[in-house]
C-alpha cells in the first residue's frame, strides 16, 4: 500500500490537485473498499490495486480541474463510483449524485459513501431517463456511458439552462461529437493527461444553445 499512496501523490502533482492528509486517506480507504468489493460484485475489470491507481483515481481526479463554477453534479452510470466518488473527495463543496440503475453497484456506493462519511454524495438507483430529481445540475458528467448524443438525450431534462455537459472520453469522439442533437454544442475537447496511463484521453465540454 505505501507503493500505491506514493503514486497517488505523485499523481497528485502532476494533475496540479492540492488535496489535504485527510483527503488523501480518504481515496486510499475508497480504493481498499473498490478492491474487496470487486471481487464479489465485479465493479471493474481491472483487479490489480496498483492499476487502480491511474486507471480509477487518477483517471477520475483529471476531471476536477475542469469543474471550475460547478456547484451541483450528477455522475451518469457512476458504477463503482467513477468519477463522481473521488471528485467529491477532492471537492467537498460540490454536491454529487451517483446515479446508475444497477442494485450491486449502488449498494456498493451507499457503502463507501457511509464508511467515508461523504456528506456531500448522494446515491440514486434508477434509469437516467426516468430519474426526475427536484433540482437540476449545472455540471453532468459520465465516464464509459454511452456514446454522445445518447448521453445528452437521456440527460436533457435533468441539466440546469446555464449548466455543462463534462463527459470524459478516451480517443477524440469525431463522430460521436457529429452525431449531436441539435440545441447542444461542443464549447470545448479538451486533451488530458493522466499521470500512469498509457492512454489517449479526452473531456468533452457541451452546452445547451
């Protein structure tokens, strides 16, 4: 474990992130539960803890820097709590909901979300199309949802009229951004590096029109 926590925080660095001790425990404690569980619940595919590392935190991490305004989240499809589990570690003030329809999984993360005491998280199981919440988000984001014009679709009713899409994906989606309904448009594609992954990843920026 001390192999993985000086890689989390070399990993820190680079992504520029100034998290606290207590922060940093926090995602170490999210890691050990994302590895028991997986075992039995089958979360990720990835079963080396030292993977995990880049492939899970780090991965998650590289989207706090573009949250930036962002006051209220929703993490489509969040699984094993990706990214929305360790950017509320990172971002306290932001209020995060975990939605995903799958039961497994969002017991999982009504566990971790106890056992870390995250105030600022709450976790939804339903569909993302019949989840009618009494706020909207000014910030939705997914990880390995879908494609972009079904995320945006499945979504349109649940974003604030000034609020972003922040969707990460891994090499730049041409035609998935081509696909896009019309009154949605790409602000932004940004390139972004995850310190250990040896892979192309990209955030995508979308606003309503």
């Amino acid at each position: 474990m001390t192999q993985h926590i000086a890689e989390l925080k070399q990993g820190l660095a680079q992504l520029a992130l100034d998290l606290t001790e207590p922060q940093v425990e926090l995602l170490q404690r999210y890691l050990a539960l994302l590895v028991k569980w997986n075992q039995t619940y089958n979360l990720t595919a990835i079963r080396q803890e030292e993977r995990m590392v880049s492939y899970h935190l780090l991965d998650s991490l590289s989207l706090v820097p573009h949250l930036a305004g962002g006051t209220r989240m929703l993490d489509v499809g969040s699984g094993g709590g990706m990214p929305g589990i360790p950017t509320a570690i990172a971002r306290p003030d932001l209020q995060v909901v975990l939605l995903d329809s799958n039961h497994k999984k969002t017991t999982f993360l009504r566990q971790v979300v106890m056992e870390l005491g995250l105030p600022n998280v709450q976790v939804i199981t339903d569909r993302v199309e019949a989840y009618q919440p009494e706020q909207k988000f000014d910030r939705i984001t997914s990880r390995a949802f879908s494609e972009l014009s079904e995320f945006v679709k499945l979504t349109l009713h649940l974003m604030a009229e000034d609020g972003q899409y922040v969707a990460m994906k891994g090499v730049y989606p041409y035609e998935e951004i081509a696909l896009l309904p019309q009154g949605v448009a790409v602000s932004e594609v940004l390139p972004v590096t995850v310190p250990g992954l040896d892979a192309e990843r990209h955030l995508v920026r979308m606003v309503l029109q």
